[in-house]
C-alpha cells in the first residue's frame, strides 16, 4: 500500500497517539488507525482540521510526490 500521509510520523513527533487525535477530534479510533496506516484517508476539509488540531502546515500531512535527484 503506497503512502499518502504523514499523519503517524507527524503524532509521533509531537509525541502524540491516535487515540488523541481521535478524542480531540471527535472521531471513531478505529478511523485515525485507518488514516495513520494509510488503509484510508480523510478528506481535505478533514486534513485542514488535522492541521489545525496539530498546528503544521497541512503540506506537513503529505508524502511528497516530488522525485529526489
């Protein structure tokens, strides 16, 4: 399954659980598993609201899609 988000990297960074996210955010844990293992992915509105509970840039939130050289 390819990566879309960061959303698990960026809890880790600040030391944060799914289970927080999903309590702050008044969703189902089940879903914020799904969304941190990339099995499915919020909506954009969803992602901007992610962003703010976070305080990142939604671009934080991503996977490039930009190629190294």
């Amino acid at each position: 399954m390819k990566e879309i988000n960061r959303l698990k990297n960026v809890l880790a960074e600040q030391k944060r659980t799914g289970k927080w996210l999903a309590e702050v955010m008044g969703k189902n844990e089940a879903t914020v598993s799904r969304w941190c293992s990339n099995a499915a992915q919020p909506t954009v509105r969803i992602f901007v609201q992610i962003a703010e509970v976070l305080n990142v840039d939604v671009r934080e939130l991503f996977v490039s899609t930009k190629k190294r050289v």
